[in-house]
C-alpha cells in the first residue's frame, strides 16, 4: 500500500455542539498520530465550526456531509461549497440517504461533485445499489450510471482529486445492515476501477481511491482493507461510538504497517 489509508466518520444527523465536542475530547485521548492513516470526521453543518477548532490537525481533517451546488443567492436553508472551503477539506455527496430520502437525483450529484472541484473540496462520492437492483441483477449498471454521471463534467486533471466510497445500500447499518463479503466487495473496486480507467486511463485508476462503506466496525474493518484496491472505510454508526472509532483506526495503521513489510 503506498498511500495512507483513509477512514471517514460519517455522524449523519447526530451529536448537538457539546456531544460532539466530547466525542472529540475522547476521540483525541484515544488516537494517536497515524503516519500512515488519514482520518476525517464529518459532522452536522451546525457542529462543523466549533469542532474545527477542537480538533488537532495533525490527526484530524473535516469534512461535510453534504452542501448545495450554487456558490450564493436566494437559496433558503442551504450552504454552499463556496462558503466550506476554508472548513472542510471534504464532503460527501450522493450518500444514499440523500439519494433515497431527499431524492436527489444524478445529475443533483453531478452538480454537487463540480460545486466541489470547482472550490477545492476533495468529493467523497457514494455509489451503491439497493437491494432490489441487487437481487435483478442490475448492480453493475446501476453502479455505472451514478459514478459516470457524478463525474461527468470533470476534467482529467480534476478526477485526480475525489474519492469514491462503494456502499451498498443493503450493507448500510440503516437500511438492513447485511454483512458484504470482501470478495463481492474486492469485484466492485475492480469494476470501479476498470470504468475510470475506460473514461481516463489506467493511471488515474490507479490513483483514485475507493473506499468501502457499509456497517463497518472495529471488528469487521480489517477484513475490507486487506482487499486489494480498498484504500479506507466509511463509517456510520461506529463513528459515533469513541472505543469502535478508535479501534477502526487503529486496526487500519496495523493493515497499513503489514503492507509496508510485504512491499519491503
Ligand atoms: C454510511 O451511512 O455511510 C454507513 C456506512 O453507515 P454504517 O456504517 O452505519 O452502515
């Protein structure tokens, strides 16, 4: 593995200003600085500002769990990527929750994922399908058309630059919570992969990293890092729990620390 690895804490709608800011202080006594590990939390918009100044930047970035496409205007309850820039160096777009209960739409993702590059925030982009589509057989189209619609408008150098999380929706501790097997998982990185690199050359493939998202805890992680192409984990639920959270990050520097032995 020659980068680090990425575990996002997803808190969805959860934690008021001071239950994060304890989350944090636990958080912080519990995790140490990972060479090897890059952690990013993502909280609700109203904690984001006051968590940013609690977190230690050395062991902690932010990220957004959502935002609206236009920079500014008349757009009653929204923030913009615009107004995030200088907070987050993240935000997740397209999570399945915003796509089922805020039906959001693929070119709404498109639009969100350019709002993103446009402001120099790294995109978190999730694809995954339901388990309707999974049992009909359509993963792989479905697949294909959220992640080539979300990145429909940006250029070569900008692909560089995002992240993808696979999450089915099925593994999602919400909406059913099965456990995926890593080798279905390993399938749909290599899927993934072989799409950008139809769109922008294997190199790219190469680098755009792709993480794995669905009920993910402290004992489960491994399993999903050890698979090749898997570069972190996106975590709902054991985010918010400091002895899961923690031990997710650090089951990922040991995943990390094996790696460069094997490279050596
Ligand atoms: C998520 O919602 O992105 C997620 C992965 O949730 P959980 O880990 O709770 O399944």
């Amino acid at each position: 593995m020659d980068r680090k690895i990425l575990i996002v804490g997803n808190w969805k709608m959860n934690l008021n200003v001071s239950q994060a800011s304890l989350l944090v202080q636990r958080l912080h006594e519990r995790i140490k600085i990972h060479r090897g590990v890059e952690i990013v939390l993502a909280p609700t918009m109203l904690t984001l500002q006051p968590v940013s100044t609690e977190i230690d930047r050395r062991k902690f970035r932010l990220s957004a769990q959502d935002a609206y496409s236009k920079d500014e205007g008349a757009y009653t309850g929204q923030v913009s990527f615009a107004m995030l820039r200088d907070l987050v160096s993240y935000c997740i777009i397209g999570h399945s929750e915003r796509r089922i209960y805020f039906n959001e739409t693929l070119d709404t993702v498109k639009e969100k994922v350019s709002a993103a590059v446009r402001n120099e925030i790294t995109p978190i982009i999730c694809i995954g399908e339901t388990k309707i589509e999974r049992q009909s057989g359509e993963t792989k189209q479905v697949l294909h058309d959220q992640l080539t619609t979300a990145i429909a408008d940006l250029t070569s150098s900008e692909i560089d630059n995002i992240v993808i999380a696979y999450e089915p929706v099925w593994a999602i501790s919400t909406f059913g919570g099965e456990i995926a097997k890593p080798n279905d998982i390993k399938d749909i990185i290599n899927f993934i992969r072989d799409q950008i690199s139809h769109l922008y050359g294997l190199g790219t493939a190469k680098r755009i990293r792709v993480l794995y998202g669905g009920s993910v805890d402290d004992n489960t992680v491994t399993s999903y890092l050890e698979i090749p192409g898997c570069d972190g984990a996106l975590v709902g639920g054991a985010s918010l729990n400091y002895h899961k959270f923690s031990g997710i990050v650090d089951k990922a520097s040991l995943v990390y620390q094996k790696s460069k032995i094997r490279i050596k």
